[in-house]
C-alpha cells in the first residue's frame, strides 16, 4: 500500500492550475462535517430527550400499577396483597394508593387535579417524594398532631404549576370537590373539604405538576367515602427494563382478579414516538452527508480527468487496476475520514457546551423540558461514523473504477 498511499498523497496536494478542484476538495470535507456534526447534536438531543422523559416519569410514577380487575369498590384486604407483591422476586417495595379526578378550588382560582391519597412512609419504598417537595416535611403536615394545627384541617400538597395557577402557597386554605358524592333529599350532592396547602410537589414534568393533588390516604379513604379500599398497589422493581416481566409474576402471584402493567407499556406510545423521531432525523440528516459524499464523488471524476497521462504513464510502469483503484478509493476515503473525524469532534464540543452551560431555554408549558436535554451515546457516534464513512466508501468506487478501466495506450496515442 505504501506506493498507492505516496501516489494519491501528491494527487491531494493540488498545484496552482488545480486550485479549483482543490476548493471542491475542502467543500466536500466540510459537508461531511457539517452532515456529521449535525446528525450528532441532533441524535443526542432526540437521546436525551427520551432519558430526560424517562427519569422524570420513573421520578413521579411507580415501576408497575396493580389494580382489581372486576372488584366492586376497590381493592380490600390490601395489606395482605402487598405482602405477596413484595415477596415476588425483583420487587423492592409496594404501597398502597388511591386516585380519583376532583376539583379545587382556592379564593382566586379553580383547577382540575388528579387527587392521590398516600402512605407517605410506605410510598417511600416506591420513589422518593421527600426530594420533591417543599418543604421537605410537608409530608408529615398531611394529617395535623392536634386540633390546634392547622385549624385541625387535614393538609394538601399541591403540584408547582396547579399553586401557581390557583395562586396560592403553603398556609393558604383550598376546597376540593369530588364529582363523586353522597345521596340526599335532591339527588347526588358533590363531596367537599376545605383542605390547608402544606407545600409543593416539584417532580419536573409540566403535566404533573399543574394536575396532581396529594393528601393522606386515611384522608383520602374518608373524604371519598372508600371505607378500607384503595384504587391499587404502587410496586418498585429493581430492573426497571424487567418491569414487564415482573408485573406478569405479580399478576400470576395474586390471581385472576387482578391485574398488573408496567411503566413502558403505560407510555408506550409516547417513547415509540420519540424512537420514529430519532430514526426519521436520522434519515434526513444523513442526506446532507450524502450529498457531500456526491462532491466526493465529483472531486474524484474531476481528478482522474486532469490525470489521465498519469494514470497511463503509472499502468505503462506496471501499475496494476488493483493498485489505480486504491489510490482513487485512498483519496475519496481520506476525505472522508477527515470530514468525519472533524464533524465528530465539532459535534461533540457543541453537545458538551449544550449539556454544561444550558443556554438554550425551552417553555415548561409547551414542552416537556424547560431546558434542551442533550446526552450523547458511545453507540449513537459510532452508528453515526460509520454510516458516514460507509456514505463516503460508495462515492468513491465509480470514480476510482473508471481510472483503473482507462486504456493506456489509447491516453498515450491520442492525449
């Protein structure tokens, strides 16, 4: 290779007749650049994007929901099914839980929320929920010591968004409203409570934080009307990617009448989204390589064309087709490569400048962010190289073919 390597080195290195063809040279290693370091932002914000998702849903809801399947009023008898859950292999805690849809209702606003009542002990062994609200011990502020603490009235924790819709802080009393009440003289009358505001839960997703409610689960049970039911079971596994599996062997363990499903299958439809995203910007941004990869190919047709008597002199020296095609698959390849290499490290400077300063703002509200995520995979860069290189690989076999075919004799004869 060492002579093939010196010939298409001299070729690179253009003179000043050949100026021009080398400014196609430097365009096509900065296309390759530029389609690199694009596909690699781009496919590290998709990527983090999915993980930043993924750990904001696992940090606000649990691993596997178990619910009764066909069980009037709930789930009873629920202490007796946590300890067959917990005794499933992989299961590292359970607890109990009730949601139901309620209104609240402060003095300067109203909200729809997604009311939970929990054991805020037991809901520890499911995700950590002291780390997420302020104060940190408004969750012992759910249910008063005394009569004399908080007016006697049972406590609320609201999410971010909700408290700054109804515009209220911890101290601020609410009302909530179940649309499912009691019976009386005049038909279905909604519950209501007048509940004190103990904090904020903060779990970052804008919808959590604007919908869920949370109150004690005694509470819950008696402003309900649930007697010594809960609406499930909350489980925490030790392989979230096991999840599936392990909700099956929950399901099997507690029989028919109940059944169990999995964070993933629960948003299913939101990370199969976010993987046809990544794939379809893939697939566009890989068309800018691709057309790098055709001024490649350009570059190469343009050079065999200025050197045809080389080409000839070298096949009349003894220069085999073999040895003609590598030194055109040589250059295209070196250009190529380059390109890459340069698109891999401007593509990874701007995602590490992406992911330490986070300059780049994003509205809560709109997205499910309020920063652009950006975490770059080992496997994402090399998928991406390759496919570059490999881009690059074909551009160059046309060109680097139609040199090794030309006839010496006929270039010598004619010129």
């Amino acid at each position: 290779m060492a002579f093939e390597l010196f010939i298409g080195g001299r070729y690179l290195r253009a003179k000043r007749r050949e100026a021009f063809a080398s400014l196609i040279t430097v365009l096509s290693l900065c296309g390759v650049g530029l389609g690199v370091t694009a596909l690699i932002v781009v496919i590290a914000v998709m990527t983090g994007a999915e993980a930043h998702i993924k750990e904001r849903i696992l940090g606000s809801t649990p691993h596997i929901i178990v619910m009764p399947g066909g069980v009037a009023g709930g789930m009873g008898a629920y202490g007796d099914a946590r300890k067959q859950i917990r005794e499933v292999p992989g299961v590292l805690g359970a607890a109990p839980f009730i949601q139901s849809q309620a209104m609240i209702r402060s003095s300067r606003g109203a909200s729809g929320a997604l009311l939970r009542g929990v054991d805020p002990l037991l809901s520890n062994e499911v995700f950590d929920l002291a780390g997420k609200v302020e104060p940190p011990e408004a969750w012992d502020r759910l249910v008063p010591k005394d009569a004399e603490t908080q007016d006697g009235r049972p406590g609320i924790i609201l999410g971010k968004e909700m408290a700054k819709n109804l515009n209220v802080i911890p101290g601020d009393v609410v009302s909530i409203i179940s649309p499912s009440g009691a019976l009386s003289p005049v038909g279905l009358m909604p519950t209501m409570q007048r509940l004190v505001v103990v904090g904020t839960f903060s779990g970052g997703m804008y919808e959590y934080d604007s919908t869920l409610a949370w109150m004690d689960l005694k509470q819950a049970q008696k402003f309900l009307r649930m007697g010594d039911t809960v609406s499930g079971m909350e489980v925490r596994v030790k392989d979230i990617y096991q999840a599936d599996k392990i909700a099956a062997e929950v399901s099997k363990t507690l029989g028919p009448m109940f059944w169990a499903t999995d964070w993933m299958r629960m948003n299913r439809n939101l990370f199969e989204a976010l993987k046809m995203e990544k794939r379809a910007m893939f697939v566009i941004l890989i068309l800018i390589v691709l057309v790098a990869a055709f001024n490649i190919s350009t570059t190469l047709i343009m050079m065999v064309t200025e050197k045809r008597k080389d080409i000839a002199i070298l096949k009349a020296m003894g220069a085999t087709k073999k040895s003609i095609l590598k030194i055109f698959v040589f250059n295209g390849m070196f250009i190529g490569t380059v390109g890459t290499a340069l698109g891999v490290s401007l593509g990874t400077l701007l995602c590490t400048i992406l992911e330490k300063y986070n300059f780049i703002k994003l509205d809560g509200s709109v997205y499910l962010f309020d920063t652009l995520p950006v975490k770059m995979e080992l496997f994402d860069v090399l998928v991406i190289s390759g496919a570059a290189l490999l881009i690059c690989l074909f551009a160059t076999l046309y060109p680097a073919w139609r040199a090794s075919r030309l006839d010496p004799v006929e270039i010598i004869r004619y010129g």
